[in-house]
C-alpha cells in the first residue's frame, strides 16, 4: 500500500507542480507561546484571491490556535469589520472559549472601535505585530501557505469550485 501511494505522488501533476521545496536547513523548535490550547489564536486575512468562487469569494479568514494548531477559516466576499467581528464570536468564542488572546497584523479589519468593544466584553487583549516585522505572526502565515497550497491541488481547472 506505501508502494501504491509513493507511486501515485509521482504520478500526480498537481502535487510535482505544487510541492514544497525546502532550500533551508532544519532549524531547532521554538518554544510554544500558548500554556493551554486554544488560549492564543493567530489571525490572518489570504487573498484577494482570483478569480472568485461561483458563491463569489474573494477573501479567506483564518484563525489558527498556538498550541494545538487548529485551524478555522472562513470564505468572505469582503473583508468588513462586522465579518471579522462575528468570525471571532461565533468561530473562537463559542466554540472554544474566551483566549488570553489575539495576534493580529496591523491591517483596518482588526483595529476599529468594534473590535476593542468585543475585547473589553469578553475580557481577553488584541496583539499587534510589529510594523516593521509582519510575519511575526508566523504561525497564522504558516497555515495561510499551507491552505493555498492545498487550494491549488484541490480547485479544478476552471477554478469556479
């Protein structure tokens, strides 16, 4: 059965066309920043994707946990506010309790009024990356290559999945 799947990956043109290619060395692991799962959550926006879904989805919201690396992700024609507000509501909140929480890059869909009421709500903090440095946000970048990798073999070719 390894046989037949390390014979089907080589034969797969949509797997030799997007495989990773590792140019680096092996680096040691990092420690966790997350004590507890679902206590600090990475969010990030991928897109505009193009061209759209048939349901005409541009944008995808994704939110990775640091400590199991559960991911939630979201397809979104735009990216509002009100979008971002409800994703971390009924998406984090409901389904896995309040975080300690909330890494961000330091795009407009995370800093508004209405994100700082559902912080004060629900009692956990909304961390920035830095300005100088956006991929601190390492993890949530992770996941977002990793979902367009997987997005590239999984789309047919008229890419209206």
């Amino acid at each position: 059965m390894v046989k037949d799947c390390i014979d089907h990956a080589r034969r797969c043109q949509a797997c030799q066309v997007h495989a990773n290619f590792i140019h680096q060395p092996p680096e040691p692991l990092h420690p966790t920043v997350a004590s507890w799962p679902f206590d600090a959550w990475g969010l990030d926006v991928v897109g505009p994707i193009t061209p759209k879904s048939s349901a005409g989805h541009t944008y995808i919201l994704a939110a990775t946990d640091y400590f199991s690396k559960w991911a939630e992700a979201v397809a979104l024609k735009e990216v509002k506010k009100e979008n971002v507000a409800d994703f971390i509501r009924v998406h984090i909140i409901y389904r896995f309790g309040i975080p300690r929480y909330i890494l961000t890059d330091n795009g407009k869909p995370f800093d508004y009024k209405l994100m700082d009421k559902i912080y004060k709500l629900f009692d956990f903090q909304q961390r920035n990356s830095s300005a100088y440095y956006a991929a601190a946000n390492g993890l949530a970048e992770a996941f977002n290559k990793t979902l367009c990798n997987l997005l590239k073999k999984v789309v047919s070719k008229s890419k209206r999945d």
